[in-house]
C-alpha cells in the first residue's frame, strides 16, 4: 500500500497529513519529507504529524518520526503526533514512541497546547 503525504500550516504549525501504510519501504519517504521541509526554514520547525489516516504501521518504520523528532530539536523545532485510538495508537505504545513523543488524539488538541509547554515534553499528552 502506498504512503500518501500532504503538508499544509495552521497556527504556525507545519501539519504533514500521513495516509496509508506506514513500513519499511515508505518509511524512509517520510524521513526525507521531515527533512526538506527543515532544510527549507529559515527559522526552527514545529511540525505535527497527523496519523489519523495511517491505516498500518510497522513497529520498525516508527524509527522514522523518531529520527524526524531528532532532526527537529536539533535545529530548534519540535514534533507532536496526533493520533486517535486504534490500531496505530496501539503500536505506538507497543513500539515504545508514547513515551517519546507528545501525542494528542486530534489536531486541535495538538494546537492548543503552547510550544513551550510541549516543548521537551517525553510522555503521553494529557487528553
């Protein structure tokens, strides 16, 4: 299955929309995604990956928004993940990644909450 990737702004925010199946294969576009859209700012991204539409996800491609996650603080920026309950929120417990990254079951969640509140931030959002 196919990795669709879409990236709009909302609030200041970079929102790449990820549809599809996320593997080993597709992994590896994302992470060139997260890349360009940094090598592309001229001041730090703040970047929420909207998994609402990911219909799989292999534990193993998940490494991909951890290496985004790196790239992003390195130069100042931040990733959150949103991601309703389901299938995928479950592999993201599995895989380890909840306890990483900032997670929110919807975008709006994602964008009420402050930068600097988040920022660092390494558990589970509050919902």
């Amino acid at each position: 299955m196919a990795l669709f990737l879409a990236s709009h702004w909302e609030n200041g925010w970079a929102v790449m929309e990820i549809k599809g199946a996320l593997d080993p294969a597709t992994a590896r576009e994302l992470r060139d995604f997260a890349g360009a859209a940094t090598a592309r700012q001229k001041r730090p991204l703040h970047l929420i990956a909207d998994l609402s539409e990911l219909t799989t996800v292999d534990v193993d491609a998940l490494d991909s928004l951890v290496s985004a996650r790196t790239l992003l603080a390195e130069n100042g920026g931040e990733l959150r993940l949103v991601c309703p309950e389901g299938h995928v929120g479950r592999s993201l417990q599995a895989g380890g990644l909840a306890r990483i990254l900032p997670v929110y079951p919807s975008l709006d969640a994602a964008l009420a909450v402050p930068r600097t509140v988040a920022s660092g931030h390494t558990g589970r959002a509050a919902r």
